[in-house]
C-alpha cells in the first residue's frame, strides 16, 4: 500500500509539472493567434511562474516576456498610427519583459545538473533587450510629462544601465564607429534622471544622480545649485561648503555663481572663522563690488575689533549707495559703543569735578561723532527703533533739548 501510495503521489506531482510547463506551451501558442488572449496567456505563465516546478525554468520566464512584449508592441503600433492605446499598459508591460528578461537570462546561465553551462534563450535575450533600449527613454519622457518623476528616474536609469550590463547592439556599435562621436543620450539620460530623482525630493536617489550627472559637464550650474538645495535642506553644512566650493572652482566667480560663494561666507561667520570669510568676501568683492558685501565685511572687522577697517568698508559701501540707513547706523554705533565703554570707567570716579569734566572730555566728543551718522540713519530710516533709542540718549547727554523732544512718543 505504501508503494502504491507514493507513486500516486510521484504521478500527482509529476502531472502538476508537466501541466504547468503545457501552460507555459499553452500561452507561446495564444500569441501566434490571429486575435490572442493576452489576459488569458498572462494568467497561464503567471501560474507557471508561481509553480515549483517550473519556476526555474528559463523558457518560462522567456515565455512571460514574449507576452509582455506582445502587449507592448500592440499599444506601441496604435500609439505610431495615432490610434488610442492604454499608456500605462503599454509601458507597465515593457517594465514587466525586461524584469522577465532578466530573469529568464539569470536562470538560462546557470549550470545543469553535470556542471555544463548551455544557454539556450540568453542570444535571443539580448537581442530583444537592445531592441527594447530605446523605449525606455520614451518611458521616462511619458512619465515626466505625467509628473511621476520618481517612475521617470527608474526608466531613465534602466535606459542608462542596460548598455553598462548588456554592452550595445551591433547596429548602434557600428553607428557610433562611422560617425566617431559619443553617444551624447547617454549624457541627456543621466541629466534627467538626475533632475527627476530631484524633483521627487527623493534624496537618497538624487544626491548619487546629481553626482554622477555633474561629471558629463553638461548644464553643471544647475545640477550644482539642485545639490546645493538638498545638502542645505539636510542641514549638511560640509557637503553644503564642499559642493559650493567646487562649484566656484569648476566655474570661476561670476554673478550666477555668487551665491555658492555667499554659502562658503556664510558656513565661515557661524563657524566664528572670521578671518577666512573676509578672504572670501574679497572674492566676491572682486568679480562684484556690492554694497552689502562692503557692510557684511565691516560688520566681520568690527567682530575682530578692527574698527579703523570696518569703518573704512562703511564707506565704501556708502560710496556705492548713499542710502544705506542700517550704514550710517552702523558707523554711529562705533562710536556710540566707543562712548558707553567709557562712561563704565568714568562712572567709577567718584570726584565730581573729575567726572564732569573726564564726561566732557571722553566722551561728549565721541558722542558728536556718532551724531551725524545717526541723524542720516533717522533720515533715511524714521522707524529705525536702535537709531531713535540712540539718538534719545545722544541729546540728553549732550542738552539738545529740542532734539531731544522732537523724538517724544517715538
């Protein structure tokens, strides 16, 4: 009984196998119909896919592509002939062959069971994966016209990838040896698909395609300022001063390059490197002399209590643009600081006299000087709040009582 039993179930398994690998025969026939049933060949090979039996066997993965690529060539015929086709069909079925594709290439370099490796599908394999190069460019082209960027990123990719893993057809072999150029869809691919990933905001995608995409040269000052973006919005401070620096390097300073340049200053000033961001400012300052960049740097002396330079950059920021009040209010606080140190010493003189005349002569004299640069600050600022407070405390030292009640209530 237990012999019999075991044939019968040798028989049972042996029956699935041999009905599974009929379906796989079942669904390469449907395809030679006049008016084939794809859903229906769709179904057998899937069945077969899903068996044990017959999971590993190439010609059912070789078979699965065949009907992907059925239902690709169908849409892609009425997509030529302005015929309306399902879009996402036509290249969710050419997705599918070149997955099948390779799977079926996997399966058909395998050893058999004496150690030989005879391929019997992987020359027809490659073959139709070159045929199929190019419509995954027009995949990714959809795609980004749809706005799925990060599907638009995979085509691109697979489009870029195949001749890395599956070399080139003869026919595009031989185009390339008689026109003796590069081909340069290679250098469009990577650029795209290096901007889809981007626009996706997918980082971990991105940040290696814009990497790779800067290399071609092409349109590098946006794949510098894209990754310049991202760095900035991971707060990436040494990737954000590396990329920037590398940028001005490969481009020189130029107006479209400044801000890479104001990104290395300003990574400098939070860093407390004072020093290095007025070298670079200097860069800026040269290739274009800004009003702002002249304040900044002032701004950068007096942090290193270099007040005779910082004053010397207020001025010229001036020069270029007489109507900075935040200047002019900027060049009366030396001064006005200058007088507040002061008076902490002269408050420690206990004299009368010696402290009326050390305030008259220390720093009534400092005050006067920083009056005019507040008064123009006021000019051009009324709601400046700093200069008014300054202003306030100028006249009431000094006794301009009518100044002084001028600015009531402000």
């Amino acid at each position: 009984m237990k012999k019999i039993f075991l044939m019968a179930v040798l028989c049972l398994v042996g029956g699935t196998a041999f009905a599974q690998k009929k379906n796989v025969s079942r669904a390469n026939n449907e395809l030679k119909q006049e008016k084939p049933n794809y859903e229906e060949a769709r179904q057998l090979v899937k069945e077969a896919r899903e068996n044990p039996e017959t999971q590993n066997e190439p010609r059912t993965w070789w078979v699965s592509a065949e009907v992907e690529d059925a239902i690709f060539l169908q849409n892609d015929q009425k997509r030529v002939t302005n015929q309306s086709y399902d879009e996402v069909a036509m290249y969710k079925a050419l997705e599918d062959e070149y997955a099948f594709l390779q799977q079926a290439l996997y399966l058909d370099s395998l050893p058999n069971a004496k150690g030989k490796v005879s391929p019997k599908y992987s020359k027809k394999i490659i073959q139709r994966i070159h045929d199929r190069h190019m419509s995954f460019w027009d995949a990714a082209v959809i795609s980004y016209k749809n706005k799925d960027y990060k599907k638009a990123y995979e085509m691109w990719n697979t489009y870029l990838l195949i001749p890395e893993k599956y070399g080139i057809s003869e026919e595009k072999k031989k185009q390339l040896e008689e026109s003796g150029k590069v081909d340069s869809t290679y250098i469009f691919g990577r650029y795209y698909a290096a901007l889809a990933a981007y626009i996706a905001k997918d980082y971990d995608l991105a940040i290696p395609a814009l990497n790779r995409a800067k290399e071609d040269g092409y349109d590098v000052l946006t794949i510098y300022q894209c990754l310049n973006e991202l760095y900035t919005n991971q707060k990436d401070s040494a990737n954000m001063f590396a990329i920037s620096q590398e940028a001005i390097e490969r481009m020189g300073i130029t107006k479209d390059t400044e801000n890479f340049l104001l990104q290395m200053i300003n990574i400098y000033i939070a860093k407390n490197q004072i020093n290095e961001a007025i070298a670079y400012l200097d860069k800026a300052i040269a290739a274009n002399p800004r009003p702002e960049y002249y304040k900044v740097k002032g701004r950068l002396y007096e942090e290193v209590n270099n007040e005779a330079e910082a004053m010397a950059c207020f001025e010229k920021a001036l020069e270029l643009d007489p109507n900075m009040a935040d200047v002019w209010s900027e060049m009366g606080r030396i001064y006005y600081n200058k007088a507040y140190e002061e008076s902490q010493e002269i408050n420690k003189i206990k004299d009368d006299k010696e402290y009326l005349k050390a305030r008259e002569e220390r720093i009534f004299p400092l005050y006067k000087k920083a009056l005019p640069y507040y008064e123009k600050a006021y000019e051009l600022d009324p709601n400046n709040s700093d200069c008014i407070f300054a202003l306030k405390g100028i006249y009431y030292t000094l006794g301009m009582e009518d100044k002084l009640k001028s600015l009531e209530g402000k």
